[in-house]
C-alpha cells in the first residue's frame, strides 16, 4: 500500500493548562516521530492529503471538514454531559454549541474515543457503533521519568514546599467538576500534610463556580498552594516533587495527568468514577468522597508497604499505555480508514 499522507487539524494551545492540548501534541508527534515510514503528517498545513484527522472543533477545522476529499476521523475528547462542571454559559448558548460540535462528530467518516465509555452516549447521538474507534491516550517516558532527590528537593524549593512534608498534588483545571472544594476540604482535614494544586483557570470567569473557586485559590488553608497554570515542560518536576497525585474529579475523560504521574512512578488516588474501571484496570486506590479520601491518604503517608504498592500498580498503567504499543493501534487504524468504502 502507498505512504499515506494525514492531515491534523488543532489549534488547542489556545487554551493554556488543557489536558486535551497534551494528549494531542503526543499523538501527533507519535505519528510524526515514530511512524515515518508508514505516513506523512501535515501539521495545519495546506496539501493533499488521504487522511484528515481533526483534533479540536474550531471554525477552521469545521471549514477543513466541510471543503475536504479525504476521510475524515474527528478526536472525541468530550461529551455535551462531561461540559457540566467545566464551562458555565447562558442555556441557548450552551445548546447552540452543543449542536455544532455534534454536528461535526456526525460528519466524520470515523470517531476516535479515548475511553470505552464514551462510545453507547455517541451511539445515542445517532453515531454508528462501527465508525467508533477507541484509542487511550499515552505518554511519553522521555518526558514523564522519576528524577534523582536533588532535582526532587529543588523543585520544592522553587515552589516554597516543605522539603520534609508529604506532598499530595492535584492537578487540572480549576472547576467544580475536577473536586478542588473536596481536595480542599481533605486539606483542613490533614494539617500534617501539604496540599498542591498545579493549575489555574483556563476558561476564565465563565468556568462553572468560578466565584466560589477564586475565593479558595486567593485564601487557601496553610497547608494548600495553588500554583495556576504550570508550563508542561515543568510538569515531570511537579510529579516528581509529589509523594503522590490525588484526583477527586467528580467527572473525567482520560486525564493525562494520571499517564503523566504513573510514568514518574507516583501512586494514584482517584474518586471511585466508573470511566476508570476499563483504563486502569483497578491499579489505583480509590474512595467516594472526602472521608474515604483522608482514610487513604493517611495509609499512603504513615504504611511504606501500602505506598510502596501504590507505586507498582502505576507500573502496571504505564507499561499497558507505552508508546509502541499505541502506535501499532494507530498504524492498523489509518490503514483500515483509508482502505474502507
């Protein structure tokens, strides 16, 4: 078969602190990087193309869609539901957006989800079972690593942490639905450990409780920072700075977060969401709400061997979501979308 040429559409760095701008950049550089001898990629550029894959629904990738040849795959990072808690606009402006990136689901050729969960609501939205693709997120290990203690303790300094606490990191942005009231909460309830928020807000004043949220990120409890928006490049030392990475999200898609933490060798304690159960195949601890979460977080802090597991099971996560084998996904996926009818 010919070397075919993919053409991706994203303009997400628009929008600073979005987990969904990071899972792009990995996927594209992955085809980019790892995949030349079976594709050429065109990175918003004009040329023609077999493949168009579209990753975020701006008007420019609309145009793309509605001028192209080729087939077209579009990236499903969310759900009309899973907007509930992120972005707070008036009712028929929220319906009215609804539409149009419905409309642009249905007019792909193919859908790609990166959880199995989302795959029956699409369905629902009359969008054929067979044209749904899941392909999880991943990230890269030559990003994401355990650094030395020196590095460790540097970053504590720079974030004015203390270098003898039991750090717990949250990360994401500021909104209701990621539970920073809940991760707040555990916070007064844990004086004894210090409590990192690494994000701000993304979405500005229009972000879901927003009013309510400022006031904890401008007044927090002694033992909580809230960094704002962290450039990804310094993620890996944030991880690494963490004893472990606490996410009392009350909805999700597939937090990279998670794939980034795992790869830096960091346990995980997520609120007991369903999303979870296929991806991470239950290599995590859990809790329901803000007592199970101070139960927890009070084992991993005080039982070396309870950690310790923590730390193998983000092994397991990291191994399953390695490069190579996302990459052969990819690699059947295109060829299967340009050879169909």
């Amino acid at each position: 078969m010919k070397k075919l040429t993919i053409k991706m559409s994203y303009t997400g760095d628009k929008i600073e602190g979005q987990g969904v701008g990071a899972a792009t950049k990995e996927q594209i550089n992955l085809i980019k990087e790892r995949c030349q001898d079976e594709f050429d990629v065109l990175v918003n550029k004009s040329g023609k193309h077999d493949i168009l894959h579209v990753h975020t629904i701006d008007p420019v990738s609309f145009f793309r869609m509605m001028t192209t040849k080729a087939k077209i795959v579009m990236h499903v990072h969310f759900l009309p539901e899973t907007l509930e808690g992120s972005i707070k606009l008036p009712k028929f402006m929220m319906g009215l957006f609804h539409k149009y990136f419905l409309y642009m689901y249905r007019k792909a050729d193919y859908i790609v989800v990166v959880n199995p969960i989302f795959i029956d609501p699409l369905v629902g939205y009359n969008i054929k079972r067979e044209n749904i693709k899941y392909i999880p997120n991943f990230v890269s290990e030559e990003v994401f690593y355990q650094t030395d203690e020196e590095q460790r303790v540097g970053t504590r300094r720079e974030f004015n942490v203390p270098e003898d606490k039991f750090v717990v990191l949250g990360v994401g942005q500021v909104q209701t639905r990621k539970g920073v009231l809940d991760f707040v909460e555990v916070a007064k309830r844990m004086p004894d450990l210090f409590f990192v928020w690494a994000g701000g807000f993304s979405f500005g004043a229009i972000t879901d409780g927003y009013k309510e949220l400022k006031a904890v990120v401008e007044n927090p409890p002694a033992n909580v920072i809230f960094t704002d928006i962290v450039p990804r490049t310094k993620m890996n030392d944030i991880y690494n700075m963490a004893d472990v990475l606490f996410m009392p999200s009350f909805n999700e898609l597939f937090p990279m977060a998670i794939l980034e933490a795992c790869s830096s060798k960091r346990p995980l304690l997520l609120r007991n969401l369903e999303l979870y159960e296929d991806i991470l195949f239950n290599e995590y601890y859990l809790a329901p709400d803000v007592d199970g979460f101070v139960a927890e977080l009070k084992k991993l802090s005080e039982d070396k061997d309870y950690y310790t597991k923590g730390v193998a099971q983000s092994d397991v996560i990291t191994q399953y979501y390695s490069r190579n084998n996302i990459k052969k996904e990819w690699v059947s996926f295109y060829t299967d979308v340009y050879q169909s009818k």
